[in-house]
C-alpha cells in the first residue's frame, strides 16, 4: 500500500523577525503559527521539532499497538511522550518514554515488541539519530 500525505507552510520575511503559518491537507493544522519564537524561545505556535515529536510518539504507538495486537494482547493504555533533540543544526535524539497496561502480558515479550516498534515504525525509519526508549510496564 502507498499513502501520500501532505502539508504546506508559508513564510514571509527574515529568519529571526518573520513569520509562517503551517497547514495539513486535514486541517487538523490550519495555518498554524510558527516562528523563531515557537521554535527557538517560548512564543505562541508550535515548530518543526514538536511536531517531529508528535509524529514520532504516534508512529511508534500505533505501531506497538499493531505488535501487541499480532501477540494475541490488547493494550489498555499507551501513553507514549517524545523528546526531540535540535543541537547543533541537527535533530541529535529521539527520546520516546512509553507507559503501557497491557493485561496479561509478560515483560520479555512486551520488551520484544517494544524493540520492534522501536526499529520499525516509518518515522523511526526516516530518522537518521539515535533513538531510545524508556518503557513501563504497569
């Protein structure tokens, strides 16, 4: 199966003073702020980074949620939080912390398919960094 997604962003003026505004063919982003500001301090909007983060953090729930399901479990829960790094010009890390209720689930096989979900997700796949995870178990 191929799936094409897409977004657009508009910019108007100097890297530091100007101003852009992000948009996603579902709307769900619909010319959202974005700035040096949201990116680099604490302005209003959101930035590139954060929305790497959340595209990583639900890449790799769905996908644990596809593994868990191929053993023959349900999760309860999968609160997955991402921490992208910007160092340097760069993405440096991706950070995911998973806590996870999955009723009758033993450790070494949710550490399996954590490791799994981890490698395999498309965004984890795109990535050219370090990954980690620091998953629970509940």
């Amino acid at each position: 199966m191929k799936i094409t997604r897409n977004a657009s962003a508009h910019w108007a003026g100097t890297g530091k003073d100007g101003k852009g505004t992000l948009t996603t063919a579902s709307t769900v982003l619909n010319q959202t702020q974005y700035s040096f500001n949201t990116r680099f301090a604490d302005g209003v909007g959101t930035n590139p980074e954060e929305l790497v983060a959340a595209a990583h953090a639900g890449c790799f729930a769905m996908q644990l949620a596809f593994n868990i399901q191929q053993a023959g479990f349900a999760a309860d829960s999968l609160d997955v939080k991402c921490d992208i790094t910007l160092e340097d010009g760069g993405i440096t890390s991706s950070k995911l912390t998973l806590n996870a209720a999955v009723p009758g689930l033993d450790k070494a096989k949710f550490d399996e398919l954590v490791d799994h979900a981890e490698h395999n997700c498309p965004i984890s796949k795109l990535f050219n960094t370090t990954i980690s995870v620091d998953a629970t178990l509940a």
